[in-house]
C-alpha cells in the first residue's frame, strides 16, 4: 500500500502546469477539437509545399519519415494523408485558436467502441 500510495504522489508531482496543459491541449486536438494549419515547405527555396487547414490530427508515421494527417471534414467523415519528410522539407503545425484546459486534471477519453459490447459478438457455441 505504501509503495503503491508513493508511486502516485511521484507520478502525480512530476507533471508541471504547462505540461498538463500541453497533453490536454493534444488529448483535444486528437478528438479533432482544436483547428490546425499544418505546413510543409521546402528548406531549400523556402516555398510552401501543401498546407492543410482543419481539425487534424498529427502522428508522426513509423518510419518516423513521414507524418500521418487525419481531419474531420464532415460529421462522422474523415480524410487521411500521408505525407514525407526530408532533410529538405520542413513541417511545422500551428494551432489556430486557443483553447480552456485545465491544469489540475489530465482530460481523458475513451472511444465508445471500446466501452459499449459489440452485438455482433460471436462465441463458440454459436453452432461450431
């Protein structure tokens, strides 16, 4: 109990305000709460190369060469990049508006799918 009582007060004492604040700023913007502008440009000519303005999502892909760009463009309607990085093109994401989070508590979400029982749940009884 002791050990599980300090695990918690470490755990709980390492986070300062900004950086609450950042991963709740995240948790939100990967609901696709918050607006971006993301922006690749070329380092070389210092040209823009694409912009995408919405409600995105930004994760860096496996490879870490590449960036995947989900946005919500629509109720329940989604559209998916993917998009390289180089040592020539840069990409920074800009958040457009700013948002109310808090400091004190980390913001949690949970999918419904991930809550709610699938109905079409098959068992091995079901005639196998």
């Amino acid at each position: 109990m002791a050990a599980t009582s300090l695990l918690v007060l470490t755990l709980g004492g390492c986070s300062s305000d900004s950086d609450l604040a950042s991963r709740n700023l995240s948790t939100e913007a990967e609901r696709f709460e918050v607006d971006r502008q993301i922006v690749f440009s070329n380092g070389v000519t210092d040209a823009y190369v694409l912009e995408i303005q919405g409600r995105c999502s930004v994760d860096p892909a496996e490879s870490l060469d590449a960036l995947e760009v989900t946005c919500e463009v629509g109720d329940g309607e989604y559209e998916q990049h993917l998009l390289g990085l180089s040592d020539k093109t840069t990409c920074f994401v800009e958040q457009l508006e700013s948002r109310d989070v808090s400091t004190y508590h980390d913001e949690v979400a949970f999918e419904p799918e991930s809550i709610v029982p699938d109905d079409d749940l098959s068992t091995s009884s079901d005639g196998g």
